[in-house]
C-alpha cells in the first residue's frame, strides 16, 4: 500500500514536494496548528478522519491535494487554499502518505472511550415508521460526498439521506429481520442505523484501518476484520459495546492483518481469511461463544473470498495458484486449486444453476474475462470475453442474465449482460457513454435493478430487468454500494454475501 500510495504520489506532485517530510521543518507545525484540532493527534482521526497512509492508500495524492485547497462539500473540511501556498499543501500531502515515526495503536481503552449510543432501539417503535416495504429498502452508500441515501425499491423516491463517516465501505451489512443496517468506515468507525425509524443508533471506532465487517445470523454479534492494528473485534450488536478484540496470530506467531470477515449462516459462524498468514479461520457463535478460532491451514495466503450455496467450501483467491482455492470447512481441508488466470474477484462472485447444477463465476480486475466453475467438479467451464478487467457481477433468480461491469480501463462506460445458460454475451450496454458503469443490485423482485454511473457528476440509474429501458436517473456523486434489504438478509442467488 505505501509503494502504491508512493508511486501515485511521485507521478501527481512536482518534484520538490517527493523530499522527505523531515527535509521540511515546519510540516510537522503545519499539521498541528492547520489539521490536528479535527484530524487527531498523530494523525488518528478526530471529527475528521485519520490521515494515515494506510487509511489514504485508496485515494490519489492529487485528490488529497485538491481537498486541502478547495474544502470538500457538504462537510467540515474547511478550504485552504487561500491559507496555505502551493509549496505547503504539497509538503502537507507529502506528510500524509508518510508512515508514523511511531507506529499507531488503538487499544480496548480506545474503543470503549469512542463508544457513542445516540438511541435506545427498545424505546423506538419496532414497526417501520413510514410506508415504504422494509424489506425492499436500498441502502445507497454515495462515496463521493460520504452520505448515505434510503431508497423506497417499490417508488425509487428517497426516504432520508445522512452524512456517513469517512471513506465508508460500498458493502453495508444487515441484522437478520432487516431493521438495522451495520456500515463500516476505512479509518475504522463502525456505526448502526434503524431503517425503521431512520435514525443513527451507535457508533465506535473499532481500529484505524477496516477491512469490513459481519453480521451473525441471530442477530447478536457484529465481527470487525482490520488490517490497523491487525486484529478481529467482536462488539455486541445491539449497542456496539466492545465484547472482545482477538489478535490475529498465526500458529507459528505471525502477526497478520485481515483480508475479509464474513458470516456463514448455515454454520453459525465467522469465516475470516489472514493476510499474512496461511490460515483461515472459523469462530463458532452458536450458544454461548468464546469466539476461539478454528485455524485451517491453507496452501496459500488468501485474500477475498466466497461460498458455494451449502456454506461448505470455500472459494479464495490464491497467489500461488494464480487463481483460486477450495477448501472444505467441514475437514478443514484444502481440496484443489482452481484454474483462475489474472487476478479473479471471488468475493463479486455470484453462482446459478445452469442444466440442473451449481456453476459460479467470478470476474477478473487484471483481464478481460469472467471464468465459469463447475461447482461439482471445480473444472473450469468457459472463459467469457469482456472489453475489460471488472469488478462486480450481480444477477436474481428471475433474471436471464448475470451482469458484469468492465469497471477498469478504456471501456468502463460498458455493461455486460451474459446469458445464465449458453454462457454468451447476450447484451453489452452503455447507460452513459464516457462514464463509468458499475455494480448492479436488483430489487427483491427482481422486476428492476440500480446501476451506479461512478463519477462525481454521476447518477443512479433505475433500469427495467426485462425491456433494459432506463426507468429513471437520480443523480449522485459517485454512488458506491447499494443492497436491498431483502436480497441481503435472505442471501439470495445473484447477490453477494
């Protein structure tokens, strides 16, 4: 993450700004008198969020730049542009992509101390207090101005609209009747929102840079993975309150970060994969849990990862394999590697039944294609052509088709719709010729889908599942994530889990 952030930062910035930050004697002065009041001692975060290279690493150091001089909307971030010359915004940003001298901690005295409870959810109405169906509710995550919109999915009108915490992961998560919807930040915030009454219920900040968060299917606990300070933290899911952190140890003594936490629901359990370690890890919350983990050795360090519809095998990304894995978490086992050239996306993966079995596919952020398993066999059954590397695939039970967005390169204005059963590609749309399309969530009927236009000038689409027909635009500044609630709770075929 630091080569990339350094790489992006050498080709943005002039020259005199690559100097190390101690080169400039004033920068450290500059942080504290300009930025520390909201962003934090040590650059940990306050009202503003931590401006740490490992919570900046997804964002390009020009933007970062742009933000210092121009404020950013519909927020506190002031502008500085008429404070600051150009040569103290680039030592400024050179500051922020360099590591602490000191690497940061954040202890359970942390969490417990940034514990907010806004509401109690026993002295709120339990009934949804408005007349949209609660279960075909949109959580729309807006990344470019860090909001988060509810949308009725019978009307498309908007029911509310809030400010979110900094850089907040596109994939929310819901408690299992669907009133509570959990969102975790990059910089570790960690808040629960009641979609019946639509109000914020609590928020804490269970590290400094999240990897995601999972949801147990009786609704009790809420699992955070993060890569700073690498470890897992279980909080109760009612208030937030912290229950316990868990060190993310491997058997020989590696300490690792996560690389994604998600529930099994059929299991009662946790799967998290390590990033550092070969291991994957089980916790049971069944009973009464000690969230002891199951350690399973894998073949490989494994990064996303996804399931096939019984919950017992696992499907992960594998860099030895250069491709994918299997392995059985009833045995514990690692089966077989799977054939995946590039750099598949397993956890955008969605599976269908084609002919009467189980097949999957995955796209692919390195090539241009979507590779098709044979869950029975793990044999490879087609690789699809596509006029880019993509990100995300979607599809729903009542739909023909699984949609595939080409989200990376010269073609990302592209959509492409590839029949479930000749496994063709039967349509390619271009929603908004020139502009990104990404990532498609279908209502719980399947009757219409949202497609997210990914630019500051951007739009959320409503589009027709059947005649392809643009329904209507909302515009949107770069909408990220948004689920139904009811496809989510019910982990329906086509959605992601």
């Amino acid at each position: 993450m630091r080569l990339i952030s350094t790489l992006l930062f050498s080709m943005t910035l002039p020259v005199a700004a690559l100097a190390d930050a101690s080169s400039v004697p004033d920068v450290a002065m500059l942080y504290q008198t300009q930025c520390q009041s909201c962003h934090g001692v040590n650059r940990l975060g306050g009202t503003g969020p931590a401006l740490l290279p490992e919570s900046l690493g997804r964002i390009k150091p020009e933007e970062v730049r742009k933000v210092i001089q121009d404020g950013r909307p519909a927020s506190q971030m002031a502008a500085f542009g008429t404070l600051l010359n150009g040569e103290d915004i680039d030592a400024l940003v050179s500051y922020l992509y360099t590591p602490a001298e000191v690497p940061p901690t954040w202890q359970d005295a942390d969490i417990r101390a940034s514990h907010r409870l806004f509401a109690d959810p026993g002295q709120l109405p339990d009934s949804p207090q408005h007349t949209a169906d609660p279960l075909n509710l949109f959580v729309v995550v807006e990344a470019g101005n860090h909001h988060v919109r509810i949308l009725d999915g019978d009307s498309f009108e908007e029911l509310t609209r809030f400010q979110s915490h900094f850089a907040l992961h596109g994939g929310p998560k819901f408690s299992p009747d669907g009133r509570f919807v959990y969102f975790a930040s990059r910089d570790g915030w960690i808040s629960k929102y009641d979609l019946h009454n639509l109000t914020m219920i609590a928020e804490v900040r269970a590290g400094l840079n999240t990897r995601n968060l999972a949801v147990s299917n009786d609704g009790r606990w809420v699992l955070v993975g993060n890569y700073l300070p690498g470890n897992l933290v279980v909080l109760d899911a009612r208030d937030l309150s912290l229950v316990k952190p868990i060190p993310t140890v491997g058997s020989d003594g590696t300490p690792s970060r996560v690389s994604a936490v998600y529930t099994a629901p059929q299991r009662d359990s946790f799967v998290v994969a390590l990033k550092d370690v070969q291991e994957v890890w089980e916790l049971s919350y069944a009973g009464q849990p000690d969230f002891a983990p199951r350690r399973i050795i894998a073949a490989d360090y494994l990064d996303d990862f996804s399931f096939t519809p019984d919950y017992r095998y696992l499907l992960a990304t594998s860099r030895k394999a250069k491709g994918g894995q299997v392995i059985d978490l009833d045995t514990g086992k690692a089966l077989t590697d799977i054939p995946l050239p590039g750099m598949p996306h397993l956890g955008s993966g969605i599976y269908w039944q084609r002919d009467g079995k189980w097949v999957f596919a995955t796209p692919n952020i390195s090539q241009g294609l979507i590779s098709v398993l044979d869950l029975d066999t793990w044999e490879l059954i087609k690789e699809i052509p596509t006029e880019g590397p993509g990100f995300f695939m979607r599809s729903h039970e009542n739909s023909p088709y699984a949609w595939t967005d080409v989200f990376f390169g010269p073609n990302n204005d592209a959509i492409h719709l590839i029949d479930k059963q000749t496994l063709e590609v039967a349509h390619t749309l271009r929603p908004v010729p020139g502009k990104n399309a990404a990532h498609v969530e279908f209502t719980r009927d399947g009757r219409h889908l949202l497609l997210s236009i990914w630019d500051e000038d951007g739009a959320l689409l409503v589009l027709d599942s059947e005649t392809l027909e643009e329904v209507k635009r909302i515009p949107m500044n770069k909408p990220s994530g948004k689920y139904n609630v009811g496809n989510k709770i019910g982990f329906v075929e086509g959605t992601s889990h």
